[in-house]
C-alpha cells in the first residue's frame, strides 16, 4: 500500500510538473522567437527561449500523453465500458464542445468581421484553418479520440503474446528505432506545424510519437514496469538524450534535416521521460500543501491558462520591465491564477465532476 501511494505521489508530481511547463511555454510565446504565430509580441526577445521551446517539444506533450495512457488502463480496467465512455466524454468532451462554441468560435469570428453564419463559420474554421477551433485542447480532444482507440484495441484484439515481465536496458532503444524512421516519413508528407483535420484538428508529425506514448502508457500500468526501471538504466538514457542535443549542429552537419530531427528529438524524448521519472521517483516522497492544490486543479491550469496567459502578457507589453521578469511574472501568475480560478468553479457540483 504504501508503494502505491508514493507512485501515485510522484506521477502526481511529473503531471503538475508538465503542466507548468505548458504555461511556461505558453507564456515565453510572447518573449521569444517562438517560429510560429502568437497574438502578443514583446521586445527584446530571449535567446534562451528558442532552445527551451526545443526542449519542451521534444517530450512534454508526448508525457503528458504517456501518463493519461497510464491512468486511462486503470480506470478502463475498474469500470464497465459505458461508464467508461460516459467519463470520457463527459470530462473531455463537455469542456472541448465548450470551448469550440464560446471561446475560440466568438472570439475568431468577431475578430474575423465576417457576415457569414456563425456556425459555417465554425465549421470552415475547424476543417479548414486548424487549429483554430480548439485552440491548446487540441490536447484534450486528441485524448478522447486515443481513449475510443485504446477501447477499440483491448475490445477487438484477442490474440494473447507473451510480454516482458521485467523491462529491459534495451527496450527504449526498441522503441527509438520505431519511432526515428516512422517520425521521417510522416514528416516528409506533413512538416512540423502542419496542421490538418481528421475529425479533429491533428499536428500529423507528432502523431507517431504522442499516440505510441499513449497506448505505452496503458502497457507500462499493465505490466508493471514503471517499477523496473532502474536509475543506472533511466540517467544512461537521460544523459544521451542531452548529448544528442548538446551536439544537435554536428547531427544537423553530417545528416539529412528530417533524420537529424527525428534522431535529437526522440532521443530527447525518451531520455527526458524517464530521467524526469526517475529523478521524481526518488526525490519526491510526499507533497506539500501548494503543490498539492496544484496536483488538484491540473486540468483546470491546462483549460483556462491560454486564456489567462495571454491577457497578462497584453497588460503587459505596455509596462516597461525587463524581458525576463516579464516572462518569470507571466508563468507565475498563469499557474496561480489558473489554479485559483479552478479551484473556485469546483464549488460548483457539476463543474468538480469535469475539473
């Protein structure tokens, strides 16, 4: 018993860990030469933010994948398919359908100043313009349609294999070798940042990486082997994922750009979730009170952050201060003002159910 409450502490941690790190790179947006497109802009720009965004591509979403994995075989595994499905649509698809239809549908179409039907006007925005429509739940809507395929898989698949009792050295590697030449030849058909629709909005070149995490993470829970991981095995990784992107201009220099890519990212990737594991498995016995109120209100922090984000960042683009505490100021107040308004609309009945 008191194995699982102190995995469940710090597997607790890792996910308010990444969900700061989401506000964090959401709030550097502004701050940062971030290559793509942010409503704010402030100037000078940070350097360092360039590699930060690098780093948080390479494994926070793909994590945050692999931990809902992990919890959606428990929780597939304790009820009955309905139920199951029920929960599913009701905690993620009530706060998408939400945000599609009163936030980031109004919001585009009065800034669009169009005289088309509102709803056309969704519709064309979400096939045509993703991800528009669904904003940073692109996440959330990609979990619902991962959790009706891990269903489809444990319902339809009946072949029994043997698996692994124990996790072995090479077994991330394994996986690296999949998923390197999957990542070059998806993304030579759809580059990074390309977005299509798919029912819903899909950045294709990372699909490899954030589905195979997902169901991962439902087979880790299953057999176990979270628990077989050894640090020696976790830092070898954790170390040549750091490598590979300390030396990322000689990779760039002596290989062709979509294996260069592919080869620094996944290796970040797996080293990264195993070494911010492990460094949590054993540092992180118990949790106090804030980080606690944090672990309470993570979804709620990923719901309404972008939203809260973005309006400190226009407070402040006409505030003269520096950059960086601008950036530090952004990330702090997103999170605590994230929580707090979280924790509010939990006192109300229906909205505890979702948050």
């Amino acid at each position: 018993m008191n194995e699982v409450k102190k995995r469940i502490v710090f597997i607790d941690f890792i996910k308010v860990f990444l969900t700061c790190m989401v506000v964090a790179h959401h709030a550097g947006q502004a701050y940062g030469n971030t290559g793509g497109v942010w409503l704010v802009s402030d100037n000078p720009k940070l350097d360092y933010l360039r590699p930060f965004f690098f780093l948080n591509a390479a494994y926070m979403m793909g994590f945050y994948f692999f931990i809902s994995g992990y919890f959606t075989f428990f929780s597939l595994n304790n009820k009955p398919v309905k139920k199951y499905l029920k929960d599913r649509f009701f905690r993620l698809g009530i706060p998408l359908l939400f945000f599609i239809f009163f936030i980031f549908g109004p919001l585009h179409y009065f800034l669009s100043e169009t005289k088309s039907n509102f709803f056309s006007f969704i519709a064309d925005l979400h096939f045509n313009q993703p991800p528009l429509s669904v904003g940073h739940l692109w996440f959330v809507a990609s979990l619902l349609v991962y959790s009706l395929i891990y269903l489809a898989l444990v319902k339809s698949i009946k072949i029994k294999f043997k698996i692994a009792k124990t996790f072995k050295f090479w077994f991330p590697l394994l996986y690296l070798l999949f998923l390197i030449p999957v990542n070059v030849w998806v993304r030579s058909v759809y580059p990074i940042d390309y977005w299509v629709t798919w029912i819903i909005p899909i950045e294709v070149a990372h699909l490899p990486q954030y589905l195979s995490l997902f169901l991962l993470g439902a087979l880790f829970n299953k057999t176990n082997w979270l628990e077989d991981i050894k640090p020696i095995m976790a830092f070898s990784y954790f170390f040549l994922g750091l490598i590979t992107f300390i030396f990322k201009d000689l990779i760039y220099d002596q290989f062709p750009i979509l294996w260069s890519e592919s080869t620094i990212e996944s290796f970040l990737c797996v080293g990264l979730c195993l070494g911010i594991y492990t460094i949590s498995k054993m540092l992180i016995q118990q949790m106090n009170k804030f980080l606690k109120f944090l672990s309470d209100n993570s979804y709620g922090i990923y719901l309404f952050h972008l939203l809260i984000v973005i309006a400190l960042q226009l407070l402040f683009v006409r505030i003269d201060l520096n950059t960086n505490f601008k950036f530090l100021l952004v990330t702090i107040l997103g999170i605590t003002l994230s929580a707090l308004l979280s924790f509010v609309l939990k006192k109300i009945s229906i909205l505890k159910k979702i948050l």
